[in-house]
C-alpha cells in the first residue's frame, strides 16, 4: 500500500482533534482503532503523526489478519497478546529488573512499596 492511498483511507475515516488533559498537547485520532492517536506541537503535525501511526497500523492488522475497521464502524477493542508472546519478553524484563533496578524481578512481585 503506498502513501497516496494510505492518505486517501485516513481521510475516509473522520479525524477528531483536541488537546491533551495533561499538557495540553495537540492530539488527533481515529475513533474506529482503538488507541491510534498522534501527538504534536499543532493538529496538523499530530494528524501528520497520526497518518504515519496508521500506516504502521494497517500493515500490522493486515500482517496479523485482523479486520480492518471501515469508516463509521464500531471502535476495534484491545488486544492482548498471547501467552507465549509475553513469556518471549521475560529475559528483558528479568534483565531490566536485574540490571537496571538493581533486584531480581520476584523481588518485585513479592515487595511491593505502594
């Protein structure tokens, strides 16, 4: 798909606009994909962000074989990953808790401080 035609999709569906609670930073998103929202100093550069984080999107829903949500549909839901894509993160995560936090990660699990 080039970017000709991936513009011509984001501008199918609508592009809200507004500003961050926190910051009140520019934002603009896509209602029908769940959590697709692109940021910048003005809503035309966070709509310019937006479009690239929906390219990137699309690929991966079409890589992945998941439908892709047509203009005025039901927002997507989240989704989760597997089990096994979760547990093929646990050598980073055990290597961030060790590394950079100083304990081992069932430290964490067993002492929490909040």
């Amino acid at each position: 798909m080039g970017r000709r035609s991936d513009d011509l999709e984001v501008r199918r569906h609508k592009v809200e606009t507004g500003y961050t609670r926190e910051g009140h930073v520019p934002y603009a998103t896509i209602k029908e994909f769940f959590a697709l929202v692109g940021t910048g100093a003005t809503h035309q550069e966070a709509t310019e962000n937006l479009r690239a984080k929906y390219r990137e999107r699309i690929r991966h829903m079409t890589e992945q074989g998941f439908k892709i949500p047509v203009p005025g549909a039901q927002p997507e839901s989240p989704r989760f990953a597997s089990n096994d894509q979760v547990e093929a993160l646990r050598p980073f995560a055990d290597r961030f808790w060790s590394e950079v936090l100083g304990t081992p990660y069932s430290f964490g699990l067993h002492h929490r401080h909040w």
